[in-house]
C-alpha cells in the first residue's frame, strides 16, 4: 500500500463511501462551534483545516447526532472539547455507533493491505492481465480525447480505492 497521506485518506474516503458513512464534524467558524453533517467524499480541504473532531457514524443516522449535538452545545461553550463530547454523548443516547477517524484510517488501512495481499499474489501468477489491460485501454481513450492521463501509480492507487469501496460496499 502507498504510504503517502493522500492515498491514506483516499482508501479512508472510499472505505467511508462504500461502507455508507458519514461524518459528523465539530467544526470551529467565526460563529462559533458548530455541529455538521459530511458525506466522505465531501470532507473538503478546509473542513479538514477547521474541524476540531469528526466522527463516522452510518448515513441514515448522522443527521440525527448532529441535531442532537447541536443541542447540547447550544448556548455552551464553544470549547471544541465539549463539542466532541457532545457529539459522542448524544450518539450514546441515541444508540448509535460512532468510529473515530483513527478507528477508520485503521480500518481502511487492514482492507487496503488485504487488497495489496492479493494484488501481488496475483502479479506473481499473471493474473493482473486483465488489470494492466484495462490501463492500456484507459491510456489509449484518454489520449485519444486529448486528455491528461495518469501514470500507472496514480492510476491503479484509485483502481485499489475502487476495489476497497466495493469491499466495503459488500460488508454493509
């Protein structure tokens, strides 16, 4: 697996998309605290600079966590502690599990180096034929279309993003 931070948070990305997550994040604004809702391919660079935590808790349930957060913050203090705190009590009282960011970098990390496992398991008996083949042909089209096409690297790094959102997909 690719150890730089990019590709770390690309396969948490797609491991969040796949498992159908989303973010519940105590984001600091010149308003002060607040609690909101983010979809795992939403988490935008400056929401990622802002928030103070954020929790992953499955999509259907989000909005009700953060609205009940919300509340307990609500005229309190805007400590982003406490923020947090509330975030995690209200999941509590609503019976709904919440995994941390580092629970699922973790988590995203197991599946991706099963998936490497796998890939150079496959590389070793030919099997990435089909894999390499299928680059070709990317290569071939996009440069056809005058477009800028990826180097190997990049290209199979969200091909096995791809694959572990589908892993993901199926645990639901």
């Amino acid at each position: 697996m690719t150890k730089n931070r990019d590709a770390g948070s690309g396969f948490a990305a797609a491991y969040c998309e796949g498992l159908g997550l989303a973010a519940i994040a105590a984001i600091n604004s010149p308003d002060g605290m607040r609690i909101a809702v983010t979809e795992a391919g939403d988490a935008t660079k400056e929401l990622a600079q802002t928030a103070c935590a954020r929790f992953w808790c499955r999509r259907a349930e989000a909005e009700r966590v953060a609205a009940a957060a919300a509340r307990l913050v609500r005229g309190e203090s805007n400590d982003a502690a406490h923020a947090a705190t509330a975030v995690t009590r209200a999941a509590k009282r609503l019976g709904i599990a919440l995994f941390s960011e580092q629970e699922i970098a973790a988590e995203a990390q197991k599946v991706a180096a099963r998936i490497d496992v796998e890939m150079q398991r496959q590389k070793a008996s030919g099997g990435l034929k089909e894999v390499n083949a299928a680059y070709r042909d990317y290569r071939i089209q996009t440069s056809a279309r005058g477009e800028r096409v990826l180097r190997y690297d990049e290209w199979m790094r969200k091909y096995k993003e791809n694959l572990l959102r589908q892993v993901a997909s199926a645990l639901r």
